[in-house]
C-alpha cells in the first residue's frame, strides 16, 4: 500500500509539472502572417515586452524602398496581432517618404518620463545624409511624434541599433565615418539626444550590433558591410560597455545562417532566463517577404554559441528552451 501510495504521489507530481509546462513552437525560414493574415512587415526591428506582450516593431517593407514603421504584439510568437503604422510616410514627418526614409527602428520605454521612444538610421536615398531619427509617445502603440533628427554629437551615422542598461541607463549604436567604427552614444536621460560618444572597433566596419548584458559580462554580435547579402556574424565580450572589449570571434556559420543579426531578444521567466539571436534573412526571396529568423543562445565555457533550428520550443512563463527531436515525427 505504501509503495502504491508513494508511487501515485510522484505521479500526481510529474502530471502536475507537465500541466505547468507551455511549450510553444519557434519555426523558422517560414512567412509569419498577421491574425489578419497579411504577412507580417516588421523587419530590421526589435521587441519590447508591456505587460504579457511583445511588441515587434520594424520596417514595413511592402513597397520595397522607402519603408514606414509598422508595430505588432504577440504574446506566444505565432500570433501576431497588427498594432499600428507608427511611423508614416509623409504623414509622420514631412520629409519622410521624399527626401528621407528610415531603416532599422528600434523601439525603448523610458522608465523616468513614462515615454515610449524610437531611435532609427534617417537617411537620404543615396546614403549621404548618414543621420538618425527620434520619435516618441506617450502609448506603445502610438501616434508618435518626431522629436529629433541628425547626427548624433555630429558624427556621421547609419546602421544603428539601441541597448537599454540593467540601470535604465540608454545606449544608440551604429556604425560611423562611412561605416569605418562603431560609436556607442550614451543617450540623455529623457532618451532624446546622445551626451557623449565611445569609438568601439575602430577601423573594422561592423554593423548591425546588438548588445546584451547577461551576468557582469556585455555580448555583442554584429555583421560585416556586405549590403543585403549575408556573412559571417562575430561576436565579443567586455565587463564594461564603453571599453575593454575583447577580439571579435566567429559566431555561428560563415554567413550567420543566412542572416544579419537585428537584436538579442530576453524573455525572462520563472526559472530562468533565454536570450535568442533575431537577425533578418534579407531578400528571402525578395525584400518585401525577407524572413525574421529567431535561434536560442547557448552558452559552453562562458562563451555564446550559436546553433540553427529549424524548428524549437519555448516555455515563456518558465523561461526554458529545448529542441524538437524530429526523428519521432
């Protein structure tokens, strides 16, 4: 009777354990379509979580060229329900859409002023204006407000990205001096202009950089300038944001699994924590249906590794990973 009993006890624990697990399925190198089934434009961007959403925010790249900003939420990574065009041509701003357009627009919450801000590369259409933009609301979803546009402490900028700090401290990168460094700008506090500029990898043209702070260590991938075709991602480590960053290494395959890193996405969960590597896998098969392709980080030695999946599963509440073992299917 006892060992019965005991034995019905672990069961009820292990159905319980099993009740508790969500796994959702990550699929990759497929169209993601909208609840309305449109598919989804949002490349180039990043996520931000508001409550139990995610919000992606990106480049609408359905007329190819001069992009507006599109905005969707998720709370599962399959259903992507369509916010708002945040960003507009000729509506938002009056040179966007004729003398200016934006690329990678990356989205931030300033935690002091309540502010929903967006930073992106503000360019002309033969790359000569090397600017960024800033725009800002008082709701994630919009409307948004352009608050400032040039170059940041004067330094010509293209390729950028963002990175908000443990401490609410807010970081723009891009790529500078006709794509030779990259400059690490601390924003202001209000997250609407930069205060001061760090040169990070001087004379070696990186770009798309993008930066997460796991435990005391700073990680960031970035590409090579190679237009839209891809190449071989590199990765590099420091205890400090603004220096001492270390070599840049390989990361993943020699063309980042067909894709340009966009951001370092942290869901933070119950039991733990998983970072994923977002990059877009441009003009697949032409820009307009390019792929947003999300890969689970590992770690082995201290070091971020990175491996392709077709397919893997994701407890989101739990914060755990794990692949899907096809040869069952």
């Amino acid at each position: 009777m006892k060992k019965t009993f005991f034995t019905l006890q672990l069961l009820c624990i292990a159905l319980l354990v099993k009740a508790q697990e969500q796994w959702t399925t990550i699929r990759n190198g497929i169209e993601w379509t909208d609840t309305e089934g449109y598919i989804v434009q949002a490349h180039g961007g990043n996520f931000l979580q508001v409550g139990d959403r995610w919000y992606l925010i990106g480049e609408d790249r359905a007329g190819s060229w001069r992009p507006d900003v599109n905005l969707y939420s998720t709370t599962d990574f399959n259903t992507w329900r369509f916010e708002a065009k945040i960003i507009e041509n000729y509506v938002t701003h009056p040179d966007l859409g004729s003398s200016r357009m934006i690329e990678r627009p990356k989205l931030m919450y300033n935690e002091k002023t309540g502010k929903f801000v967006v930073w992106c590369h503000w360019e002309a259409g033969n790359y000569s204006a090397s600017e960024a933009g800033v725009f800002e609301s008082d709701s994630v979803a919009g409307p948004y407000h352009c608050v400032w546009t040039g170059r940041p402490l004067g330094t010509k900028s293209r390729d950028c990205n963002i990175f908000v700090d443990n401490d609410g401290a807010a970081y723009f990168i891009s790529t500078t001096e006709e794509n030779t460094n990259l400059g690490l700008f601390r924003l202001s506090e209000d997250y609407h202009s930069a205060v001061s500029e760090t040169v990070l990898f001087k004379g070696e043209r990186r770009e798309a950089p993008a930066i997460a702070h796991i435990g005391d260590t700073y990680y960031m991938i970035s590409s090579a300038c190679t237009g839209w075709d891809p190449n071989q991602a590199k990765i590099a480590t420091s205890k400090n944001i603004a220096e001492g960053w270390s070599n840049l290494e390989n990361i993943g395959d020699r063309i980042a699994y067909d894709t340009q890193s966009s951001s370092i996405l942290t869901i933070n969960g119950t039991e733990g924590a998983v970072y994923i590597y977002v990059g877009d896998r441009w003009m697949d098969p032409d820009l307009p249906r390019s792929k947003i392709i999300m890969l689970p980080i590992e770690f082995e030695n201290g070091k971020m590794e990175l491996r392709y999946f077709d397919t893997w599963e994701i407890d989101l509440q739990r914060g755990k990973w794990r692949t899907i073992d096809t040869s069952k299917k």
